[in-house]
C-alpha cells in the first residue's frame, strides 16, 4: 500500500523528488514536463526511506511559540 502523497510539479526542477515536512507530509516534486505515472514505482522503490523519514522523534519536534 503506497502512503498518502500530494505531487507539485516545478519549472525549476530538473529531477524527481521526495520531500517530508511536518506540514505537508510526503510530497513528490515532479519536472514541469515529466508524468505522475512514474510515482507508484518510484514510491514502491524508496519505501524504506520514506518509512524511516516519516516516524518522527519527538526530540525532533520543537515547539512553536510566540515570542
């Protein structure tokens, strides 16, 4: 089963790539001229980073306060 995912394509982007933010969850940044059909292999190929990426440590987390 493949993780929930949001996909932004980018005219800078030469490449495919994963990002993981606490905001955004895992996101795929696609070439502006590339398909989203590569991104089930692409996901299924870098399963194991993406699960180890997406745990988060709480000695991780820092809180966000109002100054």
């Amino acid at each position: 089963m493949l993780p929930e995912y949001t996909v932004r394509y980018s005219n800078r982007a030469k490449h495919v790539r994963l990002s993981i933010s606490a905001q955004k969850g895992l996101e795929v940044v696609l070439p502006f001229h590339s398909s989203a059909d590569c991104i089930p292999v692409l996901l299924q190929s870098k399963r194991g980073w993406i699960e180890k990426h997406l745990v988060v440590s709480p000695s991780k987390i820092k809180p966000c306060l109002p100054e």
